[in-house]
C-alpha cells in the first residue's frame, strides 16, 4: 500500500507539534511491512524530516530550502503547489493525508483524502487572532472534500462538531504519544535553587501571564523556587516588562535545547505546569509524567481526557487556584509521590505505535 503525505506542514513549519506528528507518524508506520511511505515536498523547511529516516519504505520527494530562502513562504508554497501534483500522480498512492488545511485538490487523480484535526483554536478563540477568513477556509474546504477526519482527543471531535456539520461515521478518535522517555538521562542537571518548569509556546491562550502572576504572588514559591521556561521562542519584550513589573527577574531563565535537555528537565524540576486554557490534546503533560515529573495542568479542553487522575487539575482562570496548586505540590510529599506514580502509569497508555497502528486501520478501509 501506498500513503502519500503532502507537502504543507514541512514547508511551513521548522519545528512544532503537527510536524512532530507526523514525522512520528510516518517513522513508526515504517515497521510495517508492505508499505510505501512518500513525503511530497519538493522544497521544504522542515528539521524534523530533514534529519532523514532510517528506513527504505520511507522516500522523501525533495529537499530542504537553503536558511536564507526558508522565510519566503509564499514564493515556495507556490512552487510546491506546482510540482506537487507532478510527482503525486507517478507515485500512484492509494491514500493521501494532507498535513495541512489546503483549499483545494491538487492533484491529477482521484486518491482517498484523509485529513488530520488537532484543535479547533481559531474558532474558539477568534478574538484573539487577526482575521482568519482565508485560513478558515482553506480548513473548511479540506474538511469538505476528506474522506475521513482523524481528531486527536473526543474533545477535539467535539469541538470539531459543533463548527462543522460532519457525521460521526467519518471521523474517528486517535491519541497522540510520546517517546521522549526512551531519552538515555546521564546526569541531573545542578541549577542554584530548585525550579519548576514551564514548556512551549505562550500566546495568549496559553494562560503564560496568569502563572507568572501566581508564581509572583506566593512568597513560598519565590523564596524556594525558579522558574525554567524551555522552548516556545525568546521571551518577549511584553513578557520581560511583565517579569520585571512582577519582580521576578532573577527567578526565572529561559532555555531551549533538542529533546535531550528537555528530558533532563522534566526528571530535575519540581513540577511541571501547564496552564492553557485550550488545548486539542496536550503532550508535554504526558512527556513530564513519564519522566516522573508531578504535573499541575487545566481542568479545562481535552487535558481532563488526556491526564485522567494523574495530574493535579486546576481552573487556568483563577490566579488564585493556579498559586495553591503550585503551592500544594512543592508542599506535600504524599501528593507529590502519588502524582508520580500515577503519572508513569497514565503515561504508559499512550505511544506513537499506537497512534500509528490505528492511523493505519483508517487507511487500509480506503486503499483499493
């Protein structure tokens, strides 16, 4: 069988989640046998596939784009969209996943379409975005056309329906995972006090300012702790005013690093936080519990789904709730321990061989 994978996602992005997904994806798809696993992107940016794959069933159509040509994302898209359909119709795939929303086919032949929804942020949260009409639909349009919709938690599916009119019988739950635990940890990291750790982006429905103003207002927490923020871009001017207003200059160090570092972290910090308001499922929860890191997240979206009763859950709303809970489990040994424990095992129910095992079950029902 023949699953083809197009070129949007690994031409827009270097490094982030979907890509993640899908690089995860394809990788472990690759243990099966009979399978022939094309990426069509003939000019890319992406990290993750350009690091290349150590398998023969896994071709990549293209190459990546030199660093001072990687920002010119409409001239490449539109290059993409132009040899894309080329190269598809002499592969012959019996099912193409897009990676991406894209607003129409591109392609010379009639090939099954599965598409992939991660969250429905755009829709829920428009305020807090410019205009996002062409976006949108771009999404509706290849919403329309697929002949299956993955979502990645029932939450997202939910989501997804009260937006779209799409039945139940052509979408179907499948749960991300995890590897980042099979990480060789070497040593722990020694920083100048103990720290708690926040990791990936900070946009606004991240809820970054609430637990930064909770972490100020608790005179435990500053007394004892720092706070290690790893990825998700340079704090922002707006975010170093906020953590200078907040008088929490020297408690807070920004770092980022490949999954080595980020596994240290999680096995080294007292806590994990994760305060979003909205989420379509929610990895690094599940990256910290594996790696034995106590985990403070939302009550809110799809986390309850994904961390069940393994994570202390809070209201991201509340200030209040936010500095407690931080509090509670730098505090309490008992709960700290129980968090561990049931968060190696909550973690133990997602894998990306999983993910990948049932994504296939999607494409054999589509294959001729």
């Amino acid at each position: 069988m023949k699953i083809t994978y197009d070129y949007s996602i690994f031409s827009n992005q270097d490094y982030g989640g979907i890509s993640r997904y899908y690089f995860e994806l394809i990788n472990n798809l690759s243990r099966y046998e009979n399978l022939e696993l094309d990426i069509v992107a003939p000019f890319f940016k992406n990290e993750y596939i350009n690091k290349g794959f150590n398998s023969s069933q896994i071709k990549i159509h293209g190459f990546k784009v030199p660093n001072p040509l990687c920002q010119l994302n409409r001239f490449r898209n539109l290059l993409n969209r132009l040899i894309q359909p080329g190269i598809i119709s002499k592969i012959q795939p019996d099912v193409i996943h897009e990676t991406d929303y894209l607003p129409n086919k591109r392609y010379r032949l009639n090939v099954p379409v599965v598409v992939t929804v991660y969250d429905l942020i755009h829709e829920l949260f428009a305020s807090y975005f410019p205009p996002m009409e062409k976006s949108l639909w771009a999404k509706k349009a290849s919403l329309s056309r697929a002949d299956h919709i993955i979502c990645i938690s029932n939450n997202t599916k939910s989501d997804l329906q009260k937006f779209y009119d799409i039945p139940d019988e052509k979408i179907s739950v499948i749960y991300l995972g995890t590897e980042l635990a099979e990480f060789h940890l070497t040593r722990k990291l020694a920083y100048r006090r103990p720290f708690f750790l926040y990791v990936g982006s900070r946009g606004v429905y991240k809820n970054f300012d609430r637990m930064l103003r909770a972490f100020a207002n608790s005179k435990m927490l500053r007394s004892d702790l720092a706070l290690i923020i790893f990825g998700g871009g340079e704090l922002t001017v707006k975010e170093l005013s906020l953590i200078n207003d907040l008088g929490l200059n020297d408690r807070i160090e920004y770092l980022s690093g490949g999954d080595a570092l980020l596994a240290e972290l999680y096995s080294t910090a007292e806590f994990f936080i994760y305060p979003s308001l909205y989420e379509g499922f929610g990895i690094p929860p599940l990256e910290a519990m594996k790696l034995g890191c106590p985990v403070i997240c939302s009550n809110t979206s799809s986390l309850p789904e994904v961390v069940g009763n393994a994570a202390l859950l809070v209201d991201p709303y509340s200030i209040e709730s936010l500095q407690l809970s931080m509090e509670m489990v730098l505090s309490d040994i008992d709960l700290r321990r129980r968090l561990i424990l049931l968060g190696r095992k909550r973690s133990e129910k997602f894998s990306w061989g999983m993910c990948a095992s049932q994504t296939l079950d999607i494409y054999k029902k589509f294959a001729t």
